[in-house]
C-alpha cells in the first residue's frame, strides 16, 4: 500500500519509495503488477502507466549534489534505463520489451515527493532548472516483462519531436509557434500536454509573446496530465554486459523486488535497441504509488 510521508505538518501518501524487483512482472494498460500510485489526481492513469528514468541522469545528479547512495528507483521511475536519452527519444516513439509494447507520451513533470524520497526539498525545481525529466509510457500491448529483456526501437513519433524539445518549449523562454504546432500535431502526445500547448498557442495569438510563462503557469496548476479536465545508484555496468541494479558484477545477484537498465546498442536495421536489467517497483504482491 502507498505509504504516508510527514510533510510540512501533514501526512502525505506516496509510494515514491521505489525497491528493485527480480523476475518476470505484467505490464497492464494502468499500472504493473505490484506497482500503483498513492495519488490519482496528479499521477498514473493510462497516458502514464510506466516512467521511464535514465542511469546517466542519476550520475549527473549524483555529481550535481555530491551523493554517492543514489540508486535505481530513488526518482520514483519504474524504468532505470541506460540510454534512451531525452535529447534522442521523441513523443510518440514505439518500443518493445518483451512481450509488451509502449508508447512515449510526454516528459514527466516533477511533483515534491521526489524531494521527499531524495531528502533534496528543492528536487522537484532543480530537475525542471537542469532539464533532466525522463519520460512516461503508455502501454499500447500488454505483456509480461522480465530483466535482461532486450528493449527495442519499434518506430518513431511523427514530428520527431524530442523530450528534451518539448520539455524546453513549455518550461522556457524563446519557443517558437512552429515548435508548438508541431507539438500539437503529435496525437500521440498526452492531452494535458496537448493542453499546454494550446495555452501556449492561445498566449502568441494574444501578445505574440514566447515567454513560455503560460506553459510554466499551466503546469503549476496540474495542466500536464493524464485525462483532459485534469491534465497537468550502484555502478554503471561493463561494456558489453547486461546488469542488474544492487547486483555485483561477479555474481550478478541482485535483490528481490524490481529496478530497469537499458545499454544502448545499434541493430541490423539501426533502430535503437538496448539490454534492461529490470524496473523500479515494489516487491511481488503489494502496492504502491509515485
């Protein structure tokens, strides 16, 4: 069950509070088994079910803030992946790992718990400031997936329209009305980012303005979402070798519960691919949320 956090003289339910996980786990259109979310209201649902976060954002930040206890699950993602960077995955991007199938649908946009979960109170503001978000799937397939399971590029978004891109079009200044139509001809994008846009649209049309506030206000109040009334550690494996977060590279025994990682790898047809170790979840059997 999601657990509650004191917070500012309140008790708070998250489930933030990622462990690693060992084994095959089904993947379902809302959530995965033995995962779930403390609060409905600003997160899950199916334009959400799976975030994606990359290893070389927890190296970054473990610079950044001079830690050296991060690990896989610390940003409350159910995917630690190695590779699929936010400057090269675009919306709408397809790929496949085992047996189900995911759909790229928008940045990820920080609440506080991932402070609380960090003991970082101003996390939330310095992933937006450093421009680090990660990523969140929709599951167009259903299946079981399983460590060690090779993640592979299925197709691209139209537009090819990064993360990175469309993260920078809503939080900063200097966007243009081109990059938002394109945003906006993504169907595959979520609908509150969809709203967001279209505030953004709204706010050139009035002032001819770039400013990016109206995105910044929009996101503020829950704009990037899931539905339209409510939008919104360990060492980097060995070239060459899968790797399991919390395991050895000896033994490669990790513990029970679930963490993700992905190595980036070029296929016969050069369609992105890589290796996962895993996702960042909860043990078998219970629930949580992020």
């Amino acid at each position: 069950m999601p657990k509650g956090v004191p917070w500012h003289g309140k008790t708070v339910c998250t489930g933030v509070y990622k462990q690693t996980a060992a084994g095959p786990r089904m993947v379902r259109r809302l959530d995965i088994d033995g995962d779930g979310q403390g609060d409905l209201g600003g997160h899950g649902g199916e334009q959400r079910a799976v975030l994606v976060y990359q290893l070389d954002s927890y190296r970054f930040w473990a610079n950044e803030l001079g830690r050296e206890d991060l690990v896989p699950g610390n940003f409350g993602e159910d995917f630690t992946v190695e590779g699929l960077p936010d400057d090269e995955v675009c919306i709408g991007d397809r790929h496949r790992i085992g047996d189900a199938l995911h759909e790229v649908t928008q940045p990820r946009v920080t609440c506080y718990r991932v402070g609380l979960r960090m003991g970082e109170p101003q996390m939330a503001a310095l992933l937006v400031a450093h421009h680090r978000p990660g990523f969140y799937l929709r599951v167009v397939e259903e299946g079981e997936v399983e460590a060690g399971q090779e993640i592979v590029k299925v197709s691209t978004g139209p537009e090819a329209m990064t993360v990175k891109e469309i993260d920078r079009v809503l939080y900063l200044p200097g966007h243009t009305r081109e990059q938002v139509e394109r945003a906006l001809r993504i169907p595959e994008l979520s609908p509150g980012w969809q709203g967001s846009m279209k505030i953004l649209l709204d706010q050139a049309d009035g002032d001819g303005g770039g400013s990016g506030s109206a995105g910044l206000n929009a996101a503020a109040n829950g704009l990037p979402s899931v539905s339209p009334a409510t939008p919104a550690g360990g060492s980097p494996p060995t070239a060459g070798r899968p790797w399991t977060p919390g395991a050895s590279e000896a033994g490669q025994s990790g513990p029970s519960g679930v963490s993700a990682a992905t190595r980036p790898v070029r296929s016969s047809s050069a369609q992105t691919s890589g290796t996962w170790s895993g996702w960042c979840s909860v043990p078998s059997g219970s629930r949580s949320g992020r």
